[in-house]
C-alpha cells in the first residue's frame, strides 16, 4: 500500500472499533503525547502549532462534530483515520456499533466524513493494509522555516516591468534579454502578490517571475489579484473589473500555452510564506501571530484581503480596510503589500511595501535581514487610484 500523507500540523481524527485496533495503530504511528482523549487536550496542543490525534470510536457525525469544529478554529485541517478491517469478534455491541459506523459514513471513500469537513479520508479495509500502511508527514506549503535567506521582498508590482527591472537591478540582480534572472550570491527574492493587473505588462513580469520562482531565485506568495485573475483562467465567472480586463486583454496575445502555464503557476502559490525559523513572515495583505504558518479558508482570506469589514464600503465605494498592523504584537516581521502607502511603512513588526507602483507612486523591496528598503520611482501613473495613497506618519518611516 502506498503511503498516506497528511499534513505536519493537523488534527487526526482515529475512527473505529474496537479499542484496541485504534490503541495499535496509534502506538505504531504517533508519540504517546500526540494521542489525545478529549477536545480540551486536543485544543491545547493544537494552539502550540502541534499535531495532535483525537483517539475515539467517533461512530456517530454528532460524535465527530466537536473535532471538526475544533479544526476549524484552530484553522488547521481535520483529516480522518477510518480503521475499517474485516470484523471478527462475535461480540452483538461490536457488531451494532461497526453497522452504525458503515452506515454513517457511507460508501467506499467515505464521502460523509467530507460533507461534515473533514479535509480528508482514509479508510483502511483490512489486516494487511493496517499493518503495511506508513503515515508521511508533508509540512504545509507556507512552511519555509528551513529558508533562512538573505531575502530581498517586493511589493505589489500590478504589471510595472520596467520598474521591477529598474528594482532588481538597484538589489544587484542581472536580467538577461530574455528576461533570465541571476540573483546576488545567496539572495533570494520573494514577492508579496499582485503581480498583474493595471499596468503595461502583466504577461512580461509575470514571466519573469515565473523564470524566477522555476529557477530557484525567487518565492511569491498569492495576492487577491492573482486569485481573480486565475479563477478567470480556469473558466469561472468574475467581474472583469479592477484591472483584471487589462491583464486578460494583454494575455490574450500570448500563445495559449503561456496562459495554461499562468494558470498553473498561480495555483501552486501560497497563501503565505513562514520564513527563516518564523522569524520572518510573507503575506499579500499581511497575517496576524494566530494565523501564521497554519492552512484553513480563514488564513486564506486573511491572507489576500486583509482585514475587512464584512459590511459597508468606503465613500469610494470600496471595501473598508482596517488596519490589523496597528494592534499587531507577534514575534515575527511581517512584510506585506495590499494596501498602497505614500512609502514603505513600518508599524509595530510590520513593514507594508505596496507603495503604489501603478498608481504613479513608487515599487518597493526590503532587504532581510538587514531591514533597509529599496525604491524606484513609477515611470508613470498607469491608472488612478480608487483611493488616497495612505500617509506615512514620521514614526513609521523606519524599522
């Protein structure tokens, strides 16, 4: 049987009876202090970034609901272990329970397990694949703690070429004619999303920056501009508005190829980066401390949106962004973008590197770990700002 992954931090629910086949399983899989019995030990390890095993028959969806939910707000994810092998013991409450049990979850790949929001499903149906079976811990896509940089992180770029080119180079980056980049020794760029939309040139930066991220010298996190623009590559509706048009008008010229390859690349992005230990945090719109390093719809959202208030907009007519920056006390540097500042703003352990580029203003990096920025000026102003670039108080000119 080929191995079963699942994620470095997750709750893993065991399902199935008797006592004992779970108990066996779980001494052969897991460490005696990532077995758990009830939802309050389990909440406790999850919130210290643990993975963490609920041990119980879990027969019933009521029974498994509170482990779902406990997911949820831990915002990691909940995937199901269903031991499930042939019956041999002739006791009749062994029998009811393993007939409730099949009839709960339903047919082969267990398909009520994923309507109650478990993740994931594996059901192993008998003595051999119990005994044969390797649990393989995958870390999460934004795990990159192994990656200890130096780091030059860029902020929204929104199709600006020749500024990204002008910024590489002032970083000590060598791009070829054919858009071929050469990183400084040991340097690695990462961008904070929004590479498209609104400027001259989405289908030139986002080559480059797919030649980067291929290569090695670059990693980039997903902006909300570069999920709209692959919703609209994969097919589904979206409103073909906030620059979203110029960047499919621009697409259109290229080979088909190059557009399934878009596609392909934006889906593979993070949500975010966790970078250097933890120390060091990239996100499109920023990630408070609870979020980090963690994988659910929430930190999704957060990631790429902000946070926003859920009704009401702006006298601009959009969404009102409030500033998570201002009461944000985590350990980690968070860079960011999302929200166009005058220049780069440095709040609490924050720094926002969005200095709107497209707008006519600025395109902005930070270098880690020496916590300098870099900027080139915008060679025009591409399209108007919806709102007012926010103002950089004097206390938040520096790191």
């Amino acid at each position: 049987m080929p191995d079963l992954e699942i994620p470095a931090l997750c709750l893993v629910l065991l399902i199935g009876v008797p006592d004992d086949l779970r108990a066996d399983f779980a001494r052969r899989h897991f460490a005696p202090e990532e077995v758990q019995t009830s939802l309050e030990g389990a909440s406790e390890r999850l919130s210290r970034g643990l993975l963490t095993v609920l041990d119980a028959p879990h027969l019933r969806a009521l029974e498994r609901a509170g482990a779902a939910q406990l997911a949820r707000d831990q915002n990691v994810q909940a995937v199901a272990l269903v031991l499930d092998p042939p019956l041999t013991s002739s006791d009749m409450q062994t029998r009811q329970d393993v007939a409730d049990l099949h009839r709960e979850l339903g047919g082969h790949d267990s398909p009520g397990l994923r309507v109650e929001g478990f993740r994931a499903a594996h059901r192993l149906r008998s003595r051999a694949e119990l005994d044969s079976v390797q649990l393989r811990r995958v870390p999460l896509k934004p795990d990159r703690r192994g990656l200890h940089g130096p780091f030059d992180l860029i902020g929204d770029v929104h199709g600006c070429l020749t500024e990204l080119l002008s910024l590489l180079s002032g970083l000590g980056y060598t791009v070829s004619g054919a858009l071929e980049v050469t990183a400084p020794a040991g340097r690695t760029a990462a961008f904070l999303g929004d590479l498209g939309d609104r400027g001259p040139d989405t289908p030139g930066v986002l080559r480059l920056v797919m030649g980067m991220v291929q290569s090695g010298t670059a990693l980039c996190v997903q902006g909300n501009h570069d999920a709209k623009l692959l919703r609209a590559l994969q097919g589904h509706p979206v409103r073909v508005t906030h620059g979203l048009e110029v960047s499919l008008e621009q697409l259109s010229y290229e080979p088909p190829e190059f557009g399934g390859a878009v596609r392909d690349f934006l889906a593979a992005l993070p949500h975010h980066l966790l970078l250097d230990d933890g120390r060091l945090v990239a996100a499109h719109a920023g990630l408070p401390a609870h979020l980090q390093g963690r994988d659910s719809g929430r930190v999704w959202s957060f990631a790429l949106y902000g946070d926003v208030e859920r009704q009401g907009h702006d006298e601009n007519g959009l969404p009102i962004r409030r500033d998570w920056a201002a009461t944000y006390h985590g350990p980690a540097l968070v860079a960011y973008g999302h929200t166009p500042v005058q220049q780069p703003r440095w709040k609490n352990r924050t720094v926002n590197l969005d200095t709107g580029c497209v707008f006519g203003g600025q395109l902005s990096a930070l270098r880690y770990p020496e916590l300098s920025t870099v900027s080139v000026p915008a060679q025009a102003a591409y399209r108007e700002a919806g709102r007012a670039l926010m103002e950089v108080g004097p206390e938040e000119r520096g790191a």
